[in-house]
C-alpha cells in the first residue's frame, strides 16, 4: 500500500463511504491522472463502496441520487 491508500482507507473508515467523495483539484495537476484509479485499485472494498466513492456521495449532495 502507498500513502494514497493508506489515507483513502482512514477516510473511509472513520466517516464511511457515504460521506467520502472523488473530487478533484482542477485546473491544478495534483492527484490522479487518470481520476477514480486508486479508487478502482483497491481489492478492500466492495462494489458498492466503490460506486458509492466514485458517484454516489455526490449524487446525494447534489440531489441527484434518483435520477
């Protein structure tokens, strides 16, 4: 595991899935490259998590959940 990774999975475990979200830092190059990556990488989480990190969380802020 790297630093990401190891940060991303605290993340998640102290405040769950549902209040984690892929975001970005443009038009700045920090990050990914390719965004949702690391996201996809890991064997940990389920399918659902990874759904739930990649677009669900904010969907939901955005009231967008049901469309």
């Amino acid at each position: 595991m790297d630093a990401d990774t190891d940060a991303l999975n605290l993340l998640l475990k102290l405040f769950g899935p549902e209040r984690v979200a892929l975001g970005s830092d443009y038009p700045f190059p920090l990050g990914e490259a390719e965004p949702g990556k690391l996201i996809e990488s890991m064997g940990n989480l389920s399918a659902k998590d990874k759904t739930q990190l990649l677009s669900g969380t904010a969907r939901e802020f955005l009231g967008l959940k049901n469309l």
